[in-house]
C-alpha cells in the first residue's frame, strides 16, 4: 500500500443506475490502494463500494446525478462550487480527485480530473452538455494540477480542442470486471446486440439500415439495449418501420448491471457502431465474455479491441452489413471469441489503478 497524505475522491455523480462514468469511479476507487482515502458518496451509492481500503463518507445527498436529469447536473455542479471545498478542508484532504471533469473553479483546493471524452465538441448540440463542454470543462482543466483520460484518442481531442500541452494529460485505459463479465458457454441467441445510449453520434440509424439489408435479415433479431429516450428512440423505431424490419427490433431500456453478462454471452455478435468514443466499455466487456464484436475503425475503439473484433468504417453501412452477415458463420465467430477473451485479459481494474494511484502520488 502506497503512504500519502489525504486524498478525496468525490463520487457526487455516481447514481443508481451506472452507465460508464460510474462503473469507472466505483470500479477503480477500491483499487487505488492509498492510505488515507476517502470517497464521498451518497448513501445508496456508499453500499456499493468496497470499504476494504477506501472509508467512505456518505453525506451527499442522492440528488445530484444524471439519474436527476439536467436539474441533478445544475445541483452537483453549484454543490461543488459551495460545498465541496468547505468538505475538502473540514477533511483536511490535500488533493481532490474527480473521476469526471468538475472541480471548484473559486478556491483554493487543487485537484487533478479525468475526461472521458470531448463527444460534445465533435458533434455539437442544442444540449446543455455543448455549453459544459464549451465553456465549464477547459475553465476547469486549466486549473488541474494534471488531467487523466481514458485513451490516447481523449488525449489527443484535449489538446486539439483545448490546447493543453500533452505533458499536462495522461492516458490510462479502462478494464472490465473478470468476475463479471466472463465466458459462460450459454447458447446463441439469434439477436445482435447494441448496449449503450441512443444519442445520434452512437450512429443506430445507420445500424438500423445495415441490420435490414441482412440477406437472411429474417433469422436474426436486433436490440438495442440501454437506449429508450424519447428525443431520439421514436425516430429509430419510425426508421425501423420504414425498413419493414419493426418486428426484429427490439428497444429496451436500461439493463441492470447484473443481467448484461447474460445478454452479452447469448448475443450473436455486439455491434458497436459509434462515430465516436472516448472508451467503449460495452467493446472490452463483450470481449470477455467471448462475444463476437463489430466495432468501429475510429477514435478509441480500436486501441480497445486491438486486432480481435471486426472494424468497420461507421459512416458505410455495406460495411457493417458484410460484416453482420460474416460474423454468423461459426468458424468465424470462434476464432473472434478466441481473439476477444485474449485481448480482455491484458486489462485489468487493478492495472488502471496501480496506473492511476502512481500518477496521484506525484501530486500528494
């Protein structure tokens, strides 16, 4: 166990239904192994943390995450302004950690950040998330006493969009739980299998038009999984009825954490066909559980699922559709199986925090 003084992390956004920013915070927080730390937390999320090396404070109260729509963001975001720096001194922590890109902008505590991707700035919006990114994030990065990311590709959108030297930003990649997500010799399903939201940039429309020009489109199902949302949920489903292919799409809204090892190992392939991604955690999960995947030749991806899945070029459909219809052959969904489980295991939640508690020492 590395010796360091206090350091807080703070937990203000993790709610009770994890997407990938929670499943890294709570995943790593119990695998930086440094005396002294604290994890502030609600109450809720408090009992899902691993106490064994971390004490955690439950005082947050639980309003404060995605889980409270944009109200939830607008109350973290004034509440780490406020409070968190009155908490940070009452704890006497020297340096604050924020698996995300807030800190207090108007006082003293320093604090070192991770960003997980600049999506917003790739592919503007309407959306209070284009504003957080545009005018928020790079007020706070300026102020870090380093910034971490979770990709060379993240890496390199902060400098681009930001200008922050690359000497100021450190890339460390994500893992998967083993215990979780593991090969579980179920039977094939004839689903393909998409996890994760439904926002334009995740590119489904085009998965829609790809999964309908199927030769034998009529053996096969796809789900979607994760991605009810009535901005954009209602236009798929238009689309997949204008595709005449309504009766094999499957919609479903958030998946449990615990029920997504079971959806992945019977699924067909998982086709993950997003323009782009700061990570793609759905990528290097479904690789552990021996599930073909279909991915994207761009951004993250394919520093994730390295020569072990199919890479496609997002923006063609013929693509994705020829590599669909390639990946129900049994050789080949065996050899990717074989190739996936391989790559999975180079990743580990204990590799990223020996990563991530070496770089928080030096600001200790």
């Amino acid at each position: 166990m590395i010796h360091t003084h206090d350091l807080l992390v703070n937990l203000s956004f993790v709610g009770t239904q994890p997407t990938g920013l929670a499943t890294y915070a709570l995943n790593l927080v119990p695998h930086l192994h440094l005396s002294g730390l604290t994890a502030l937390a609600s109450t809720a999320v408090a009992s899902q943390i691993d106490r064994t090396s971390v004490h955690v404070d439950d005082r947050l109260p639980p309003t404060m995450t995605p889980d409270h729509g944009s109200r939830g963001h607008l109350r973290r975001l004034l509440w780490t302004e406020l409070q968190l720096p009155r908490i940070q001194q009452a704890l006497g922590a020297s340096l604050l950690f924020s698996p995300i890109p807030e800190a207090p902008l108007f006082s003293r505590c320093r604090f070192v950040v991770t960003v997980h991707d600049l999506i917003p700035l790739r592919f503007p919006s309407r959306s209070p998330l284009t504003a957080y990114a545009r005018f928020y994030v790079p007020q706070v990065l300026q102020r870090a006493q380093h910034i971490l990311c979770n990709s060379v590709a993240t890496a390199e959108d902060i400098t681009r969009f930001y200008g922050i030297p690359a000497a100021r930003i450190t890339p460390i990649l994500l893992a998967h739980d083993p215990q979780h997500f593991q090969f579980r010799d179920l039977p094939t399903r004839n689903y393909f299998l998409y996890i994760g939201r439904s926002d334009p940039y995740k590119n489904l429309h085009r998965l829609l038009t790809a999964f309908a020009a199927l030769p034998d489109r009529q053996d096969y199902e796809l789900w979607l999984a994760g991605s009810v949302d009535r901005r954009y949920t209602p236009a798929l489903v238009a689309h997949a009825a204008h595709l005449g292919v309504s009766h094999c799409l499957k919609v479903m809204p958030y998946v449990p954490y615990d029920e997504l090892p079971v959806l992945l190992n019977q699924a067909v392939a998982l086709v993950f066909p997003s323009l782009w991604e700061g990570f793609g955690l759905p990528v290097l999960e479904a690789m552990a559980c021996g599930t073909p995947v279909i991915t994207s030749n761009v951004a993250s991806l394919p520093e994730v699922a390295g020569e072990a899945a199919i890479l496609v070029d997002p923006y063609r459909v013929a693509e994705l559709t020829a590599a669909m219809q390639t990946v129900t052959a049994a050789g080949v969904r065996s050899n990717l199986r074989a190739a996936g489980l391989a790559r999975a295991s180079q990743f580990s939640w204990a590799k990223t925090g020996a990563k991530t508690a070496e770089l928080l020492q030096q600001y200790l």
